[in-house]
C-alpha cells in the first residue's frame, strides 16, 4: 500500500511541469495573456504650399492611419494660440509658428507630428513683384486670393498718401467688395453684410488730372457726386475704363484719382469682378458670395 502511494505521487510530479507549459501556451495561467498588443497610430504632417498671413494655410496629412485598428480623433494646435480638427488654417499674424498635429486611435493610443510654420506678410510671388517695384506695394489678402497693388505716390501724392494712411491703420481688414459689375470691383467701405464703415479721416482732394488713366488693372479711388469727396472706397478696374479718366474738354474737375495698379493677382482680380451679382440693401451689383478684404500691409 505504501509503495502504490509512492508511485501515485511520483507520477503526479511528472506530470506538472507539461500542465505548466500547456497553460503558458493557451494564454492562461494567472492571467497572464490577452491577446496581442495595440500598435500605436502614426501621425504624418507637412506644410503645403506656403504660409501666409490671412491666408488659408494647408497642411498635407497623407500617411497618417492606424495599422490594427480605426482613428477616433484627429486635432490641432496651430501654434498661434487656437486649436481645430481642420488641415487648414488662416494665421493673423506673421512669425514663426509650431503647429502640432495629433491623432488617436479607437483604443486610445495616439501619436503626434510637429510642423514648423514660418507666416510671411504676402506670398513669394507677390514678395518678389514688390521687391521688382521701385514703389511702394500693398499685399491684400482677400478671401478670393491674393493681389499686391503698386502705389503711384509722384503722380497722385495725396490719394497714395490717404490710401496708406488707412492701409497702416488696419482699415481695410474685414471690409468687403460691395460692388463687382463684370468691368471693375469697388470696396473698401462696408464691412459684412453692407454694413458701413465710415472714414476716419476727411476727403480728399481730386486727382484725376494726373496723367494716369483707368486702364486695365489700375487702381482708382471711389467718390460721390463731389469731386472732393473721396475717402475709403476704392475700385479695381479688369478692363480699359476710360470712361473714368480726366475729361480735359469739361470745365469742372472731373474724372476719378487713379493711384496705382496691380503687379500681382491678376487672376485674383478678375474672378472676383465677375462673381455672380446680387442685390442687398438696396445696392445692385452686390456680389451674391460675399468677398471679404482680409488684411492689407505695406511692403517696404
């Protein structure tokens, strides 16, 4: 009986360490297994294009997933002070920013992608068309795109002068095109919804009688009915509007101020004095999207 029960025990020795090793196979044991580990999502991120002030700023996201699973989250910090889950963004400043991207995925792991952002006042193109000029230049970001304006300051000293006064003094930004006929677009003095902006600073003197004429791409100042009277509005023309011009042939002062013209934004130019016309507020030829003045900086 003694010898039966030794040999019972023995066996039972035997035995243990292949239950042991069955167990680690099978994931048991204490609680030991799991399943197999969450492999962490990848974040890629790269500036696209260039960054420029009230523009819309792009980043490119391609590359970015989960292996093993799906993303829950996508966000960012664009450096500047503000957050969103959109790859584009319109910085209000210029300077250098760090923008960080970051992605998590459905079981809660994330991970995330710096991007530098260098904001410039106006694009290389437009940069270098001012650069190019021997006068000074106004870069103006629209919600349509870019133009930079060559200023005529020898010509019409007094219109230039007004026209950087306001420039300087941030007036333009959040004004919008009130007028686009197909021949030309005005703004310059309302802000959305035709609201108006009223000048900050008297009328000025007419100077039509310049030499210069409205032809295509220039750029002249607004008035009313007043030769003296204008103030903040100015227009784009897309097409020759000599219609405006210097009348020599009337004995009173006549014609608009033309004070300068567009070096860079052509295209810009021409598709907002063609946008769909609207009426609002009892004006015509109100553009039926609104076109907003974002910014407008001095180059030099």
């Amino acid at each position: 009986m003694t010898r039966s029960l030794s040999l019972s025990r023995a066996a039972r020795l035997l035995l243990l360490p292949a239950c042991a090793a069955l167990l680690l196979a099978c994931g048991g044991g204490g609680g030991g297994g799991g399943g197999p580990v969450n492999q962490p999502p990848v974040a890629a991120a790269v500036l696209k294009g260039e960054a420029v002030l009230q523009a819309s700023t792009l980043f490119d996201t391609a590359g970015t997933g989960d292996a093993d699973g799906s993303l829950a989250l996508r966000s960012w910090d664009y450096g500047d002070g503000t957050s969103g889950s959109t790859d584009s963004h319109v910085y209000t400043r210029t300077g250098t920013f760090t923008a960080v991207y970051t992605v998590t995925d459905n079981l809660g792991a994330t991970a995330s992608k710096t991007v530098p952002v260098n904001v410039a006042k106006c694009s290389a193109a437009g940069t270098e068309a001012s650069r190019l000029s021997p006068n000074q230049a106004v870069c103006v970001q629209t919600s349509q795109g870019e133009m930079v304006i060559e200023m005529f300051g020898t010509e019409a000293p007094v219109t230039t002068a007004n026209f950087l006064r306001y420039v300087t003094e941030g007036f333009y930004a959040g004004t919008v095109v009130h007028r686009a006929t197909g021949l030309l677009f005005e703004a310059g003095g309302f802000t959305s919804g035709l609201q108006p902006k009223p000048a900050t600073h008297p009328a000025i003197a007419l100077e039509s009688n310049n030499g210069l004429k409205n032809w295509q791409f220039t750029v002249a100042m607004a008035r009313d009915a007043a030769p003296d009277s204008a103030t903040t509005r100015f227009y784009v023309n897309v097409v020759d509007n000599h219609q405006f011009d210097f009348n020599p042939a009337i004995g009173t002062p006549n014609g608009n101020a033309v004070f300068g013209q567009l070096i860079s934004g052509t295209g810009v130019a021409d598709a907002i004095a063609t946008v769909a016309p609207g009426t609002s507020g009892g004006m015509t030829n109100v553009p039926a999207a609104e076109i907003t003045i974002r910014s407008a900086v001095t180059m030099k």
